[in-house]
C-alpha cells in the first residue's frame, strides 16, 4: 500500500459505521493471479476426493446425510419471491436473477463451516488412521467405523477455540469419530451451544476473555500433544481447501439449472464474511471454475470489516478494527471477528471483487423478511449477503461499479447468488426473539 491507511479516502466512513460497497482497488486479472498462488485447481480436486472417500462412513454416522448419500451439500434455491419483497421493502429494482445458495440448512452443522471445519476433521481422522495401519487409501474407509478405530481415536485429541459455528462443527464431527474432543470457548458464546456441545460429549472449555483468547487457551491445550491437533480458524489451510470443493459442487447446480455463466451473464456471489476462510475459499474455488466471470463480493458488519480493513492495510497482519475506534460488537456472531485470516487474505486479495458492510438492524429485517417470504429459517449472521445487491444498485459507489464494469445487457443477464450461512440449528425460542426483533423494525421503518 503506498497510501498510509489512515489517509485512505474511505476510512472516515468506516469509522462512522457507514454501510458501504467498496471496489477492491487491487483486484486483479483472475488469469494472472491463479498462477501465481500456492495453492490450485489440483489442491480442490484433492479436497473434493477426500470428500467422497469419506461419504460412505459420513453416511453411516450421520443419518441425516443419506439423501445425498454421505455427501454434506446444500440446495440452490431460486430466490425470486424474497428478491421482489426486497424490492419493494427497500424501494428500489433489482434487475437480474436471484438465488440463495442455502448452507443454512447443510447437514451435521447447520452452517457454511460443515464444509471446512468438518473437512478438517476427516484429515485428521485419515491420517491417524493411516499411520496406524487402519487404512490405506484403496481400502473402504468403513474400517473406520470399526471398535479399533474408536479406540485409536478416543486417545487422539482436537482442540478448537471458537464463538460458536467452528466449535460446533469440529465439536460434533470430532466426537462423533470418538476423538476427544475439546471446544474452547469465549465468554459470550450462547449457552444453547454450548448445552448442544456438552450433549454429544464435547468438552467445552469456557474463558473469560474474547475469541482471540479462547484460540490462544485451544492452541495452549495441544502443545507438546503428539497425537492432538489444533484447528485454526485464523490460519487454516485445510479449512480454506474445504470450503473451496463447494465450488465444484456449485457448478453442477448452475449447470442443472442452466444458469449461464459468462462475460454477458456475470455471476455475483454475496458472502458474508468473518475472518474470511469460508467466502475467501469458495472464492478460490469458484475463480479457478468461471474466472473473470465471476464476481465475488464480501460482506461483513458495520462493527466488524476486519477483512476489509486487512485489505486495506495489504493484510500486514497488525491492525484489527479496534485500531480503527470499532468494537466487533455485533449481533452476527458468526462474522463477528477483529481481525483478518492473513492466509486467506493473502491468497484471495486480489480475486475478491470488493466489500459491502451491513447494520445490525439490516441484519435483523433480512432474517425477517427471507422467514416471511420463503419459510428460511437463518440466523442474523447468515444474511449478511442480502445486502450485497441492495448495496450494489442503490449506493453511488455501487452504480459507479455497475457503470464502468458491466453493460445493460449483462446487468438485466446477471445472476445473484446470496450465500445463506447458517441457521438451521438455532433453537426455537432464539428465533423467535430474532424474528420479533425483525419484524418490530421491518414494521416501523
Ligand atoms: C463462520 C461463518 C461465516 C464466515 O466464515 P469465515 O471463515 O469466518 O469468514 C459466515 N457465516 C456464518 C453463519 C458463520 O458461522
């Protein structure tokens, strides 16, 4: 960055907590960035492998998974009717074709962490189980249903520190395999998950301090453990090549609904955003598959842009949205993260499209709204995408986008799709509180 950060010409309206779409100043061409990182096409099909591997042993030991027989995926949904409640709600058109890509609803975790955190697990499992002699990679991965596997696994530890959807994710995968399996906790993580956790035998390790203290007290709790493994949410590898396999899986969709994807008909996708593992790697993911075609857009709340920020500053690794006066207090406890992965950040800065930010109180009229008007039952955090293509046509700087990169055509040919991150396992009375919330402010303003 050759403009000190606190000079840069959007930094006062992140400070005043202004919902923003921002163009990522350093996006670059996708066919001279994807040569260049470490990681490709190859790494994704690995993962994807992996995936299948497994689904035979996924599907024994979550039921909930056999109508796609071992395989954790979502729908994607044609997401007209909400498109036009935003409309009219928000005043304004929304040209193009609208999709929720539903993670809410995906199987075992209820959130877009299924596809990395659970992923993550299983290379742990593999590798325990390959090292000692219980499987090699011709072989049924069934013998890991066996008792010797439980055994071997139950001496075998994971350890993650986290506010929520990772700890659950890891939490119920890792234990279910019989891992012991330990879930490190900040002090404002919601009792109901950590009641579910404890349910399924997790041990849930409770802290004081916030999420960066709880990942410090998870990494602590392994060191000098041979035979633990820590998962990182901050600096993750095999959580980013988990989320990236949903892009193969996307195409499919896209291909059955003949939904095409090219230079006249562009795709947006809408990601909410936290320390950026999940949108960083389906945008990985989805660049190697459509390229320039796609166009992939972060969305993080008003209280918390840590990847915006990281991008800012050329994820330097230093600065977190308190050094901006921010408080990451926000009710999308998902994406509510002070600082970047600068991993993930370093692989897909210069592929992300640009960032949009989002109200607490958009947050709660969204999870209202998408319950109205198609029954989708999301947490506050999962929404974060609706505000992507409102931002897009209703702001200056998003007309200014559409103005110098798209033409008419391609903006009435595009195709919108809004990742819906989580939801599903969100107890009922929750809900409620976040439906009454939404439906008080979509009421009266
Ligand atoms: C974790 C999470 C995200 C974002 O994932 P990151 O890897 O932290 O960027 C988005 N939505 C929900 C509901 C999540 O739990």
């Amino acid at each position: 960055m050759n403009i000190p950060f606190e000079d840069h010409p959007i930094i006062d309206r992140v400070k005043s907590r202004t919902p923003l779409f921002w163009e990522n100043t350093i996006k670059l061409n996708t066919s001279s960035v994807l040569p260049t990182l470490p990681l490709g096409i190859k790494d994704i099909e690995d993962a994807q492998n992996r995936l299948d591997r497994f689904a035979p042993v996924i599907r024994e030991l979550f039921p909930e998974t056999r109508p796609r027989n071992g395989i954790i995926e979502s729908d994607l949904i044609n997401a007209a009717p909400l498109a036009g409640d935003l409309a009219e709600y928000y005043n304004t058109p929304l040209p193009g074709r609208y999709f929720i890509k539903a993670d809410h609803a995906l199987p075992v975790a209820g959130s877009v962490k299924a596809r990395g955190g659970i992923y993550e697990v299983l290379c742990f499992a593999e590798e325990a189980a390959k090292k000692n002699g219980l499987i090699c990679e011709s072989d049924s991965y069934l013998a890991l249903l066996s008792p010797d596997a439980k055994k071997l696994f139950s001496v075998h530890t994971l350890s993650v520190g986290s506010t929520g959807n990772l700890g659950l994710s890891i939490g119920v995968t890792g234990a279910t395999f019989g891992f012991h399996t330990q879930v490190h906790m900040s002090a404002d993580a919601k009792p109901w998950k950590k009641k579910l956790l404890r349910s399924r035998g997790v041990e849930v390790i409770e802290h004081d301090g916030d999420y960066t203290a709880a990942v410090a007290a998870g990494r602590r709790a392994i060191e000098g453990n041979p035979r633990a493994h820590f998962v990182d949410d901050e600096d993750s590898k095999l959580l980013f090549l988990g989320y990236s396999v949903a892009a193969l899986r996307l195409k499919k969709q896209l291909d059955d609904e003949n939904i095409l994807v090219d230079d006249r008909h562009p795709l947006f996708l809408w990601l909410p955003c936290g320390v950026g593992g999940a949108p960083g790697g389906i945008t990985f993911g989805m660049k190697h598959l459509f390229g320039d075609a796609v166009r992939c857009f972060f969305s993080e709340p008003v209280d918390a842009p840590a990847f915006l920020i990281g991008i800012l500053t050329d994820f330097s690794g230093s600065v977190s949205v308190y050094d901006v006066g921010l408080t990451n207090d926000t009710i999308a406890d998902g994406l509510a993260v002070g600082a970047p992965s600068v991993l993930v950040g370093n692989l897909v800065k210069h592929l992300v499209s640009g960032c949009v930010t989002v109200s607490d109180d958009d947050l709660f009229r969204f999870t209202a709204l998408a319950h109205r008007s198609m029954a989708l039952k999301l947490e506050p955090s999962a929404t974060a995408g609706f505000i992507g293509p409102l931002s897009l046509f209703t702001t200056q700087e998003g007309r200014a986008y559409i103005e110098s990169n798209l033409d008419p055509a391609s903006v009435e040919g595009a195709t919108h799709i809004i990742w819906t991150t989580g939801g599903s396992l969100v107890p009922e009375k929750e809900f409620r509180e976040f439906l009454e919330t939404g439906n008080r402010l979509t009421n009266t303003s």
